[in-house]
C-alpha cells in the first residue's frame, strides 16, 4: 500500500462500471484504487432487467464507489445513460457480443458524443472468434490457455482445482486495468480514445507465455514434471509437517539448494539438484526430514537462511501473519447494514491512501443517479420525471 502523498495518479478520470461481477468488477476496482471516480450502472429494478448481485463485501464493498441505475432498453433511460458517459473517460461492460451495440449504447454510438472514451469489451473469449458466443468462466478459460494441463494432478490424474479464480483476476481483470491504464496514458499525450477488446482466454493464453514459448521454439510438450516449475525436480515442490501443515520449496538456483540441503543435514544431496535418477531418493529423504517437525518451526528455521522456504499459510493464518500485518494489507471498514468488519487494503504499488477511519461502504439501496445527472446538467424536473417513468432509479 502506498504512503506517497501526490495525488492519486487517476484522480479526475471518470469511469462507467456496467460489470456487476467477474473481470470487468475487478478492473473498477483497481482502477478506483488508483483514485478514478468510479460509478457502477446497474439496471432500474422495478425495470424488470436482471442483474447479479454480489454479497455486501465482494470487491472491497464498492468502497468510494458511486452507483446509477437506468433502464437501458427505455429511450430515456438511454438517452440519461448516453449523456452521462459523453463527459466520462472511461467505459467498461462484460455483456455477451453484440449485446451493447443491440442496447445502443456501444463503442460506435458512445464514441459519436465522446471521441475520447475509452470503451473496454471484457468477455470470455473476446469479441470475434469461434468461441466468442460461448458461455464460459475461469476454469475453462485456464483449462483452454494450458494451465490446468501444466498443473499437478489428484491420485487419479485428474488436474487440481486452482486455488483462486486466476483467470478473473489476472487474466481478465489486471489485463483490463492495464490496457486501460495504458488507453488514458496514449490519450494524455495527444492520441484519441480507444476500443479493447479484452479476452479472459488470450489473458490466460499469455500468462502461459513461458511454457508457450519453450514449445514454439523446441516442440517439446510442458506439463507437470515436464519443467522444474511443474514439479520435475524435488527442490521445487510442498512438503507435509509433523502437525499435518505444509512449507514451500522453491530452491531453485543452486546456491539457495545447497543451502537447504546443509540446514537438513542432506549434504550428500548438493550435487544431485537435477540428477533426474535421484529424484525419487531425494523427495523420500526430504519428506522424511520435513514431517519431523511442524510447519511454523521449519518455517522460522528455514526462511531467514536464503534457503527459498515459506509456509503454507491458510487465509486465516495470512490475514494475521507478521509480514502482511506490517504491511497493514487489511483495513478497516464499516457498511450501514452489516456493521464494521475488515477487508482488503489497496495493495498495489501507488495506491490511493486509506481514510484514517477506514472506509465507510455505499448503502446498496441508494443511488447517486440524481446528482450524477444534475452534474451532467439536467433540471431537478427533469430528473423527477425520468425516476417516475422508470427510466432512471
């Protein structure tokens, strides 16, 4: 979390979020985290359009966060909705293809009131394609990018389950915030707005770049055991402790092996890092040593001595760990109907700051729809007759 005292980078950049969920919700997160004016549309509820709603505290509760709803299939509703995003930067939505431009209210029509916006697609599969009607959502997007196929395996061959819905996060929603990061950058130095098209798959695709590459060039085929990443070697690889718990070795380079091996009492091992015949004798060895003592004694003995060990900590045992409290990764917040409780901080580098008091969450049954539009210019009438028609909420 940042303790810079300038301004938060994206200060004065306004952006549209039509994403409830998934990719598109994480880009506004980090967008807004970076100090952008963020507002979430949903549709009019009475409206009878359908929109997910997450639980109170998913994305950070919408924290300095404003919400609109309009009623996107009314000609008032879209007209409301269009002026608003004439004096917006940014615009982002993760509706099927097609379906923006059906509502009139995609790139080419926003860009004909607004030449400058940056209008972000986040889908599965992207916006042309042989898959690009699909329905889909992370496991298959790592499942087609070669991810699960590169992952270790259950007792019976079977991929493992990620442990995090990578593709949403990383794929989808990093890969959004970046293009539209680098969108505004362009735009600033003299360029004009921008259409991405954001596929989760090709963001998983890429994340695959090493294993990619390696085959393009050698032909060879990465998958687990194949590399010193996906488990062919025992100095990359979990072991169990004596209460049940687990440590990480990630003693790749050799110096930090030869490390290990000496705080084991494994010298007979330095030599052997790669020796593909004595894996086995090596990971029966280390398993052997590592399920003599619990998880938190070998991490205290191991982890100072540049030996490239961590615990395998559960989410209760990370929110609490030393490190991440010092680097205070929660904070507190309040909701005006659930209480107060903790949530994750702005993590990434040059983040806005933290309100002293923590944050205070929107109300989820309220809307900033009135002064929105009375910013955008419209009368206090006019606005009353849009809520009464249903247009607006």
């Amino acid at each position: 979390m940042s303790t810079n005292p300038t301004p938060p980078t994206l200060e004065g950049i306004r952006v549209l979020d039509l994403a409830s969920v998934g990719p598109g919700a994480r880009a506004s997160r980090i967008l807004s985290d970076y100090g952008a004016d963020v507002v979430k549309i949903g549709p009019v509820s009475r409206s009878g359009a359908v929109q997910i709603r997450p639980p109170f505290h998913a994305y950070s509760g919408n924290r300095l966060m404003r919400r609109a709803e309009f009623d996107l299939k009314s000609p008032g509703g879209r007209s409301a909705f269009m002026d608003l995003a004439a004096g917006s930067d940014v615009i982002i939505e993760s509706f099927r293809p097609g379906v923006v431009d059906r509502l009139g209210i995609g790139h080419h029509a926003v860009n004909s009131v607004n030449d400058g916006i940056i209008y972000c697609s986040t889908s599965g599969f992207g916006q042309t394609g042989p898959r690009s009607t699909w329905a889909g959502h992370d496991l298959n997007y790592l499942a087609l990018s070669g991810y699960l196929h590169c992952s270790g395996r259950d007792g019976n061959g079977v991929p493992t389950l990620p442990g995090a819905t990578v593709a949403d996060i990383a794929a989808g929603g990093m890969h959004a915030a970046m293009a539209i990061m680098s969108a505004l950058f362009g735009r600033a130095r003299g360029g004009r707005g921008q259409y991405l098209d954001v596929s989760i798959a090709d963001g998983a695709f890429a994340m695959m770049s090493l294993f990619v590459d390696e085959h393009l060039v050698t032909g060879t085929e990465p998958g687990p055991g194949h590399y010193i990443l996906t488990g062919r070697y025992a100095c990359y690889s979990i072991y169990a402790c004596s209460d049940g718990r687990h440590v990480s070795v990630a003693a790749i380079e050799p110096s930090f092996w030869r490390n290990l091996c000496e705080a084991l009492g494994l010298e007979r091992f330095i030599d052997s890092q790669l020796d593909d015949s004595m894996q086995d004798e090596i990971r029966r060895e280390l398993k052997r040593v590592f399920a003599g003592r619990d998880r938190d004694t070998w991490a205290e003995m191991l982890g100072p001595e540049n030996c490239c060990v961590a615990p395998v900590l559960s989410i209760s045992d990370a929110v609490t760990d030393p490190h991440f409290v010092e680097h205070a990764v929660v904070v507190d917040a309040t909701h005006p109907d659930h209480g107060s409780f903790r949530q994750t901080a702005p993590i990434w580098a040059g983040t806005t700051h933290v309100p002293e008091n923590g944050y205070r969450l929107p109300d989820a049954s309220t809307t900033d729809t009135r002064d929105l539009l009375t910013e955008v210019g419209y009368s206090e009438s006019t606005i009353d007759n849009l809520i009464r028609n249903g247009a607006v909420a």
